[in-house]
C-alpha cells in the first residue's frame, strides 16, 4: 500500500560551510569556546565581588 520508502537524510543548511574548510572551522569553534569560558569565569568573579560587598553595606 505504501511502497518502498527511500532512505533520505533531512537538514536544514548546510552540514559543512562552503569552503569546507574543517581545520578553520575547528579553530573557530575553539576560539568561541574560549571566549565563552573566559566571560563565564568574569561574570562569576563580578557576581562573587558584588555579593561580598552587599554583606558589608549597611
């Protein structure tokens, strides 16, 4: 009734970027894992600064 289904592979964009490029596209993904890390580690310690300073404001 239905027939043969044909195995497909359904995305949205493209899988790799034009130039496909893998070794620039690792570095970059790295780059922005970094980036991410250090601006978590920043808000922390601002978070941790500003919450020692409330207990000492009367």
């Amino acid at each position: 009734a239905y027939g043969h289904k044909k195995s497909r592979i359904h995305y949205s964009g493209p899988l790799l970027p034009p130039s496909a490029n893998i070794d620039e596209m690792l570095k970059e993904h790295e780059r922005q894992i970094q980036q991410a890390v250090r601006k978590a580690r920043l808000d922390k310690t601002k978070t941790k600064k500003n919450q020692e300073l409330g207990r000492y404001q009367f």
